[in-house]
C-alpha cells in the first residue's frame, strides 16, 4: 500500500521542545535549568526548551567554521578554525589557546583536553602541553582520571598523569568509532559490528548499528525511522519510533539526546518498562491461579468456544449452548443467557457483551441480561466504544459504525490492508487501528473518517489500555505507544505461550510468569530564569546566564526576561504581593525598571507548583556622586542665566523651522507621540499627490498594490519609539495610483524645556528616479538585450544556487542546452534583424511552452539554456528529460515568417544530469555542451544525453520512443479483434482484441516492435487503459445493435497486472460504458502471476468481485505451479501457440496437449487454443476436448467494422436457421 498521503500528514506535525534548523548541527553541549547550546558551522544557538537566542555576540572573535564544543557552566569552551577559545556566558570574555583547527573538546579531573590535527592537547589552569599520544584518527574518549585511545598501531591503550601509558588490547579489526561507560570500551568496526572491552575485548559483536553514541547506560543508535537502545548494565533492548518520521541525525549533550526530523530539532528520552520475572507472591498471578484451575475443571466438562475478560476478575465464557459469567476470584460459573454457535465474545466498559455467531452480532447487557441490538454483520473481530451509543467494529478489511441497531460502513482512506483490532482512546480522543503495516491513529469526524496518521511500524495485533498510553501486543512482541512515541521490548523477550492484558498491564505466559507495566514518570515543576535582553537608547544587550539579583544600569529603557519550565507546566506572575496574579504567555516578560520591584513568577503543574522571585538592584554607586550633585548644580545656576536668552532665540528657532519646511525639496512631516501628523510641507503633496489636509491629524500610511501595508506602519513606528530613529527605503503607491521609491527617515524629537513632550519628524526623499536607473543598470548585467531573458551570468548564479540547494529529499537538477540549427546561414541570407527577430520569437516560444519554475537563459549568439531545478526534477526518471527536448524540439519546430518570407527552424539539445554527470556548474554545463555537439553530428533537430562512456546512443530508439508518446498521447493505436469459436458447432463466442499501431502514411505496424518499448518506458499502462476503454466502448455499441457474441478479452502485461489502480481501471470502465463486467475478459501471463503469487491472488479475488473473467494466456510456457492453479480464481486457460503448431507431427506436442486440457477439466476451468493454422489442427483440439479454437484458420484480427459485420452475419445465419 502507498502511504504518501500518510506522510504529508506527517509534515505538518507540532513538536513540543522542538528547535528547528535547516543548517548542518555541529555539535550539542547543554548546562543547568535546561539551557542547550547548538553550535552550527558559522554561528552559536542557545535554546531553553522553548525559545532560542543567537550568541552571536560571544563568538565575535572567534574564526569559522565552528568545530566542536564543551559546556562547563558557566563557561563554554568552542573549537573553531584559529584554536580553542574559552568563553563566559556571563561576562562575555574569552581566551583562545593555539591557532589550529580543534575537533573535538573533552575533559577529566585535571583539565581539558582536545584534539587540534593529530595531536592531543591538555589544558590545565591556563597551561597547554602536547599529550605523548600517537592517535589514530578521532579515536579516543576521556574518563575522569586519563584517555582511553586507539592507536596508529591499531591498540586500545589508556594514558594517565599517574600511570603513563597502558595497553589493553591490539585490535583484530579497523574501528571508526570509540566509546565510553564507566570502565568498559565500546568499538564499532567499518562493517557496522559494535564490539565491547570489559578487561577483555569479546570476539563477538554484540549488535549492527550505523549510528551509535553512549547516553547513561545506554548504547543509542538509529537506522530509518527506528532508534535502538541497549542496557550495558540491564542488557535490556529497547526499539522505538517517533511519529513515525525518518531520522536525519541523532546527536547527545552531557544532559540529553537530540533528534532531527524533517529538519526540527527535539529533546527524546529513551523512557523503558517495569519488567517483573519475580511475581510469585502477586495478586495478578494468584488470580490467575485460581482461576485457572476452577476454569479447566469446568472446561473438562464441556467444550468452550470463547472467553473474555470483562472486569473486577470476571470472564465471560462461551459453550455449544450457553454463555457463563465466571468469577476469577471465586472460581464459580453463573449462567449468563442461551446461546448457540458462539464464535467470539467481546466486552465494552458501559458493562455490555457482545456476542458473534456465524450470521452476525448481538449486543446484551450484562446487568439485566437483555438482548439490545442485533446486527448482520459478519467476520466481526474486535469492537470498541465511542460514546454511550456509538461502537466501531472491525472486521479484516472494513470499519462498522454501530449505533442503536443500525450499522454504517466507514469510507476507509486507504486500501489492501489487514486489520487487525480497533480501539478508542479518551487519552487523546484517537481511534487506533493496529494492522499488518503497523499502529494507525484514524480521524474520526460526523461520522467519517477524514484523515490518518501511521504511528508505528510494528505489527502487534491486539490493543489494550495502559494506565497512561495503549498496549500493542502479541506472542510474538509487545510495545507501549503514548504521545506519538512508542517503545517495543526487543529483549529480554521471547515469544510466548500468552500475553493477557490485565488491569492495564500485561502479563506474559511462558515457562515463567513475568508482568510488564508503564516505567513511573512524574515530572515536577521547574523553573529557571534562563534568559535577559536589555534595551538601552541606543543599543540592546544579552545575558546569557543571568544570575540573581538582577543589576539594571540607569540607562536601560526596558528589559525582557525569558523563563524555562516543564512541558505541561502553565506559568503565572505578578509584580508584587497586592497585584492579581496574570497568566505569562510565551514564557517570556518585558518591564520597564519602574515595573521592577518584587517580581514572582510560579509554575504549575497538576496540583504541584514551583515559586521564582526575582529581584533587581542598581550598580554600586562610587564616591564621586558628591561632585557630580556639585556639577548639576552649578548646571542649574547656569541654565537660569540663560533661560532668558534661549527665550527669546526659540521664536527666531521657530520661525526658521517653518521656513525650512516651506523650502525643502524632501517631503517632511511632523506627528506627536501617537503618530498622528500635526503639520506637512507642500513638498509632501508635490511628491505623494496628497493634500495636506488629507494627512494632518491622521497617521501617515504606506499603500502597495495589494492595499495598505499596514505591518511595516507598525514596525516603523515601533522601531521609532524604541530606538527614537527609523531610516530605510520602501515602495508606495502616490494618489495617481504611481509607484513610488522613497527614503524614509523618521527622528524621535523631544523638547528641551519640557522632555516629556515626543513629536516625530518623517522626511522622505524621492528616489524613483534612482531606482529606475538602477533596475536598467541591472538589466544591462543580467539580461540579453535581445530577448529580454536572463543572460549566461545570470543563468550560472542561478544554476550555483540550485545545486547548492540539492539534499537529500531533493538531490538532483537537469540541464539542457538549445542550438538554433543553421542560425549563420539565416543571418547571413536574411541579415541581422531577421536573426534578431527570430532569436525573439524562439526565446517567446519556449517562454510560453516550458514550466514556470524553469529557468530560461540566452547564453550565446544562437544557443538557449533551461535549468529544471531540484523540486521540479528530483524523482523524475529519463523519460521525462526525454519527453521535456522532444516538447522543446517540437515547439521550435514551426515555420518562421518575417518579412514575408517563410523559413524552416529546427533546433538541436544537449542534456545532462546533476551529480550523475558533473558536481559543479561549469563542469555541467561542459558535459551539456558535448551532448550538444553530439546530437548536431548525429544530425539536426535531434537530442541527446551526456554519456561517461561515450557510448553511441541509437537516435532510432530515442525517436521512437518520443512518437510512443505522442502516439498515446494522439489515440494513433487501434483495436483488432481476432474471433473465437466453438469448437464442435464453429458458432463465434467472442473476440480477442490485439493492438495495431496505425502510422501516419496508413500503414499498420505489428505489436512486436512496439510493445516491449512500452514496457521499457512504462507507457503500457496508459496505453491499456485507453485500449480498456476502447473494448469497452465497442461492447457497449455492439450490446445496442443487439448482437450476441460480444465478449472481447484484453492483455494485461505484468507491470499494469502489478499496479495499485487496475481494479478501479477495469470498474470506472464497467460504469462508464454501461456495460456486464462478464462481457470483459483479461488475459494475464503466468510471468506476471507468479512474480508475487499472494499479492495476485488478491488482485484476482477483487477483479472476480467485479465479475469480470480471468484468462490464463501462454499456459504451459511459464513456471505457475498446480497449487496456485488450484487457488487462482482462473475462468479460462489459454494453450500457448507452440504447443499447437506442432500438435500433428509432434507426439510430445499431443500428449502435452491433452494433459493440459485433462487437467483443465478437473479443475473445473474452460480452455481455449490459440494459432489454430489448419483443419487437421482443429480436429484434433476438438478431439482432445478443446472447447474453444482461435486462429488464422477461422480469422485474422479484424478492425472493428468488418468485427461487426461478421457478428451481424453470424446474427442473420442464426435468425436463418431458427
């Protein structure tokens, strides 16, 4: 089954403690109160389980790339290109050590130490010295006292300060990588084999992985979209999944694992099971007991059919006769109801019993005994409640909605899958369905099922409920599912007698008694302040590791502070002990110091809470604030003998201000605090087109041709008030509806004899004049002056960005190049302006033929290039390149006119692939060129690929190829219909239709040469599903002619027989043409049915429900074996020509013959012998028993009018005789 659709739904999954990042991770290093940092190659990540902060500021001095990274709160410790730089969060200092690339930080007791090339340094205090290590590579890990390492020599040794050098063990394999855990070593070799030294290196690998890091206890690995987790101490082994998304990457700090998906960044932990193998004395295994013992005395006595747990001890059994209430704990049978052929039992917890016999469903109440509902399904095998009168029943393939008596089958979103058991969970409102493709989570909306999530891979059949998640269990594994998350023991484990859930755990039946139940997890509040920004007038500040009390400067206008607490905790706070207590969204709190006394914060979760105060203090004051009191003073005295002067120059001030605004070029506004405009200059209305009555008293407005940009207004004015100036360009539409370019400049202004008084100035410059030089100047060095497209430096910055692009999901791009064949000899007969003119009307043809997300270039005098980039190309196969320079050809292809004169264009193309072909732009474009030049020696109008090998690639198959296309495409291919007969009274029972491709001078070309093209390209499918509709549609006219005689059979090649949508083929053609579905016959090969026998059985068994009849062709040609005859539902056996053409001379040829037809017989199936050449042939096939003949001997394949004919002769021959 395809589950693309499963997938999509998966992109758009909401982690919690999700940090997203679509860069390379370098390395993870992580401190107290939940603070991790992600370093990347050229930039410091902070993340505090909910929001992230750039550390740009403490890597300033550093050199990029970032190599490695160590936390030692508070200090972090970074490799980089120039050295090993140690650096305060706190303080923001830093010293760097040597001037070599580090790779790798770790430490002991005595200090750090790092690798910088081969060599092993240790740092102790601030004194560097090279270790006496010959290391191998990266291979070596630090314990607290020394290093453990490989050497060049291939040994494991350990060094110490003490000690010195110690040998372990000379290695009898290549490792890549080397861990440690407490005293052991673990070794992975090249091969993937994870080798462990415990005092002596075992020979046995303990396991396979590609990926593998050391997290506590555990060896941690991940393949696909599985992780795998094995006890060192335990030797417990865990696999788990989540969401079910593919895992880019897996990295651990010293405080948790980190997984990528999709591109996001989340914390995971490896949580496991209480296993219990020592539960002698336990109430469940002494229930058990006892009823065990009461409930064989009584099956001793009568057969029982089902049983089933229903609570509180109790079950409900099932007999030839009657059903029983049994007490566990008391070991009695109470008669329940009467009831014969019981199959199954089944409990929901509104304490009613569901019983299934071998016609339906019966739904009682164990309270009062009484019959609820009947309903007529069949095959029911799980049910589960919705509501008080809503059920979900499930049967193998189908989902029932059961509600008060009546029964609605559920529109399912996917197809071809077993089910297996259905559950409902209130946990998180999901209807689980568990199948043979894994765990579903289905979406179950007015009755409908409108969406699904695949949550697991493992194929457990039954689900129960735990205390907090779902079961998922069988005898052969069990799993845990909870918050997308599921864990599966893989060992100690093996396969059981029984698994029972009981009283939300379950319980495991072997040689031994052992229970399983949910690991305890509780998760107390916790809170930390994790993060500060201060905001000054004009600059902003960081406090990566604030500490309390906090010490606000003077000058700070306004601070935020961050704060990080458990997932499920919700945080309140309040400014002092008075305030009502306010809900603190997104973690996060701005203040201003006036606000900022006692701040309390609380974290809450369940009924279990935690208390932050935070507390600010101003910066110690000196002694010298005397003398700056003295200074103020003497400021005062100062000011007052001048106030008299600056009061009488502010009129003067005054009124050249107005006239400064009166003869300004440059439009200028001013607005109070609130924006609103008090005053505008005439400039502004000779610019904009606005009056100023228009704009005074209103706030000023930025409009584009999609309305008013009302999101940079607000960040305009935000910026202003926070920084008091705002400058930048934008766009506008003036009152004329015109574009304009302006540079805007907006200045916070306060009075100096009343600050508390803000205006705002606004001037804005008109640039539009600028701008359009600019864009033509761009023009000029981006654009073909000829053509208007993109020029070769355009094209090239633009094929380096989409290889850059290129990943995993996408990793791929074509290139082709398009050469103007004869291009000199139109310019030279015709001259320059008619190349020109042509040049154009190529450059318009292809611009309105290709794909909008292409990129069309000129990027010679007559030579064309088409970039098809990654998303567009990646998971494209070469036929479609082929497809795409056949199109391009084909749209050149027209006659060119120009002044007058007619002249004939063709063109040639050169393709080739990235990184198949080349791994650089220039390099691509070199090999795209030389498939060029070999498609213009293979002659014009032609295409060809970039071959390594330089093999000559035939143009005829390429040619023929594209008219296949074309042909489907054109409807170039026809129905023949060669009769078949009985063969003792010769009457005409039906036709075989055979396709012919009719070729454009009208002759007819034989399937042979074009058919195994077809399969090779894929175009068989569509091309039988329009030959589907043609047999369909000549049925259906034959039908209203009242003809008799009109079953026509199809062949169906392997690949269409293999593909999902064949049966919906066959039944939307059924329905369109309105015709019985015995009227259709498909011809399917022994090749195709036995490539995967079961997957054809179920194909068949959906083609018979539509009731259409399934032929066998070239039986005895293939390798299908009796069994699978036996189990096909085949109608008709097609005898295979080279039996036949032989049958008169041949006695091997008779007997197998005969044999066939034998066998035909006793299985029950009609058998029809095609390449009947002659009388002699059809006598003895009819002889032999043969009941119906096909050949050249009664008729060659007919087109459809002489079919009809023969159908209206064999009509009137009837009509004649009756």
């Amino acid at each position: 089954m395809k589950l693309w659709h499963s997938l999509l739904l998966c992109l758009v999954i909401l982690c919690n403690s999700v940090f997203a990042s679509q860069r390379t991770t370098q390395a993870i290093a992580s401190q107290a109160n939940n603070q991790h940092w992600f370093l990347y190659a050229d930039d410091l990540i902070k993340f505090d389980g909910h929001n992230e902060f750039n550390a740009q500021q403490l890597t300033h001095d550093l050199t990029a790339p970032f190599l490695s990274i160590l936390s030692q709160a508070p200090f972090l410790w970074v490799g980089h290109q120039n050295g090993l730089t140690k650096i305060n969060t706190v303080t923001g200092e830093t010293r760097t050590w040597l001037q070599t690339p580090v790779t790798k930080i770790s430490q002991t007791n005595n200090g750090i130490i790092f690798q910088s090339n081969e060599r092993l340094y240790q740092l102790v205090n601030t004194t560097l010295s090279v270790l006496p290590i010959d290391l191998k590579q990266q291979l070596w890990q630090t314990s607290p006292k020394g290093v453990v390492y490989v050497s060049e020599d291939n040994a494991l040794m350990r060094w110490d300060m003490m000690s010195g050098k110690q040998h372990f063990a000379t290695l009898p394999f290549d490792a890549d990588t080397l861990l440690l855990h407490q005293d052991k070593v673990i070794l992975k070799s090249l091969t993937g084999e994870i080798f462990l030294f415990d005092k002596t290196l075992q020979t046995q690998p303990l396991f396979s992985a590609d990926n593998l890091v050391v997290f506590d206890s555990k060896l941690v690995s991940f393949k696909g979209s599985f992780i795998n987790s094995y006890n060192l101490n335990t030797q417990t082994q865990y696999q788990y999944q989540v969401n079910n998304l593919p895992i880019d990457d897996l990295k651990v700090s010293n405080q948790s694992i980190w997984l990528s998906q999709l591109g996001q960044w989340r914390k995971f932990q490896p949580t496991q099971l209480n296993l219990q193998t020592d539960i002698e004395n336990s109430e469940e295994l002494k229930l058990y007991q006892i009823g065990m013992r009461a409930f064989q005395q009584f099956a001793k006595s009568q057969p029982v059919n089902a049983v089933r747990y229903i609570d509180g001890g109790r079950w409900a059994v099932a007999t030839e006769q009657q059903i029983f209430i049994f007490s566990g704990e008391k070991g009695s049978f109470t008669p329940f109801i009467d009831k014969q052929n019981t199959q199954a039992l089944y409990f929901t917890h509104d304490g009613n019993l569901w019983v299934r016999d071998n016609s339906g469903l019966s739904q009682f109440d164990i309270g009062s005994k009484t019959l609820l509902h009947r309903y007529d399904i069949e095959s029911i095998h799980s049910i589960t409640q919705l509501s008080d009168n809503q059920f979900i029943a499930s049967t193998t393939n189908a989902l029932w909605l059961l509600e008060q008596g009546s029964a609605q089958k559920l529109s399912l979103p996917f197809k071809s899958l077993t089910f297996h058991d259905v559950l409902y969970t209130e946990y998180n409102n999901t209807l689980l369905l568990s199948t043979e493709s894994g765990l579903f989570a289905l979406t179950l909306v007015n009755k409908q099922i409108t969406g699904f999530i695949q949550r697991n891979q493992f194929a457990g059949k039954y689900l129960a409920h735990a205390e907090e998640g779902i079961w998922q269990f069988d005898k052969q594994g069990i799993a845990h599912y909870k918050n997308r998350v599921t864990k599966r023991l893989i060992a100690p484990f093996q396969a059981q007698r029984q698994v029972l859930s009981f009283r939300q755990k379950l319980m495991l039946l072997n040689d031994s008694f052992s229970l399983i139940a949910e690991q305890a997890h509780v998760q107390s509040p916790t809170l930390a302040l994790s993060h500060v920004r201060y905001h000054y007038r004009d600059k902003i500040t960081e406090s990566f590791s604030p500490k309390l009390p906090l010490t606000i400067e003077a000058d700070v206008k306004r601070f935020s502070l961050w704060f990080n607490t458990c997932e499920t905790c919700q945080l309140s706070y309040r400014l002092s002990e008075d305030a009502p207590w306010r809900l603190l969204e997104n973690n996060k709190l701005t203040l201003t110091p006036t606000e900022m006394s006692a701040l309390e914060v609380v974290a809450s979760s369940q009924s279990m809470s935690k208390t932050l105060t935070v507390t600010a203090s101003k910066p110690k004051q000196v002694w010298w604030h005397w003398v700056l009191a003295l200074v103020m003073s003497a400021g005062c005295v100062y000011w007052l003998l001048n106030k008299q002067l600056r009061t009488s120059k502010s009129k003067l001030t005054e009124h050249f201000s107005d006239m400064l605004m009166t003869h300004s070029k440059d439009a200028i506004w001013l607005a109070d605090e609130h924006f609103n405009v008090l005053k505008v200059n005439q400039a502004y209305s000779d610019i904009t087109g606005y009056s100023a009555d228009a704009l005074v008293g209103h706030k000023p407005k930025i409009y584009t041709e999609q309305g008013r940009d009302r999101r940079l207004e607000q960040h305009i004015v935000a910026e202003s008030q926070l920084n008091d100036y705002w400058t930048g360009e934008i766009w506008t539409l003036g009152a004329n509806h015109q574009k304009l370019a302006l540079d805007v400049t907006v200045t916070k202004l306060t009075h100096e004899d009343h600050p508390s008084e803000v205006f705002y100035l606004g001037v804005l410059t008109n640039i539009s004049e600028r701008k359009a030089n600019e864009k033509a100047l761009l023009n000029l060095s981006t654009r073909d002056s000829i053509t208007g497209l993109a020029n070769r430096t355009l094209f090239i910055e633009s094929l380096n960005q989409a290889i850059a692009s290129c990943n995993k999901a996408f990793p791929s791009l074509l290139l082709v190049l398009i050469d103007i064949d004869h291009f000199r000899k139109i310019n030279d007969l015709m001259g320059h302006e008619s190349g020109d003119a042509l040049l154009k009307e190529v450059a318009n043809r292809l611009s309105q033929h290709l794909d909008k997300g292409f990129t069309l270039a000129r990027v010679s005098s007559d030579e064309f290039a088409v970039l098809i980039p990654p998303y567009l190309f990646s998971g494209m196969t070469i036929f479609f390149a082929k497809k795409l320079a056949d199109d391009i050809l084909k749209c050149i292809n027209h006659p060119f006119t120009h002044q007058g004169v007619e002249t004939s264009v063709s063109a040639s193309c050169g393709l080739a692939i990235y990184p198949d072909d080349a791994i650089d732009s220039e390099h691509l474009i070199r090999c795209a060129d030389s498939a060029l030049d070999h498609a213009k020696h293979k002659g014009n109008n032609s295409y060809q690929f970039f071959d390594k090998q330089r093999h000559q690639l035939d143009p005829t198959i390429l040619s023929r190829e594209s008219a296949l296309l074309r042909a489907i495409d054109d409807k170039q291919f026809k129905l023949f219909y060669q009769p078949k007969y009985q063969a003792e009274s010769r009457k005409l029972v039906g036709f075989e239709g055979l396709v012919r491709w009719q070729q454009d001078d009208g002759s007819i070309e034989s399937p042979a040469n074009f058919i195994p093209f077809a399969e090779e390209c894929s175009a068989i499918i569509p091309m039988t599903n329009y030959l589907l509709d043609v047999a369909c549609k000549q049925i259906s006219h034959w039908r209203m002619m009242g003809l008799s005689g009109n079953h026509v059979a199809i062949n169906i090649s392997a690949k269409h027989f293999e593909s999902d949508f064949l049966v919906d083929t066959v039944r939307e053609c059924l329905l369109r043409h309105h015709i019985p579905a015995h009227c259709l016959e498909l011809e399917i090969t022994e090749s195709a049915m036995m490539t995967d026998p079961e997957q054809a059985l179920k194909i068949m068994h959906r083609l018979k429900a539509l009731g259409v009849t399934i032929a066998l062709d070239d039986f005895g040609t293939g390798h299908s074996s009796l069994g699978y005859l036996k189990r096909f539902p085949i109608d008709i056996l097609k005898i295979d020509r080279s039996f036949i053409m032989d049958i008169e001379q041949s006695d091997q040829d008779r007997n197998i013959t005969a044999t066939i037809i034998r066998l035909a017989k006793y299985l029950n199936i009609n058998v029809v012998a095609e390449g009947v050449e002659n009388e002699r042939q059809a006598y003895l096939l009819n002889v032999m028993g043969c009941g119906i003949l096909q050949g050249y001997y009664f008729s060659k394949p007919l087109p459809a009018d002489k079919a009809t004919q023969l159908l209206e002769s064999e009509l009137e021959e009837t009509a004649t005789l009756n």
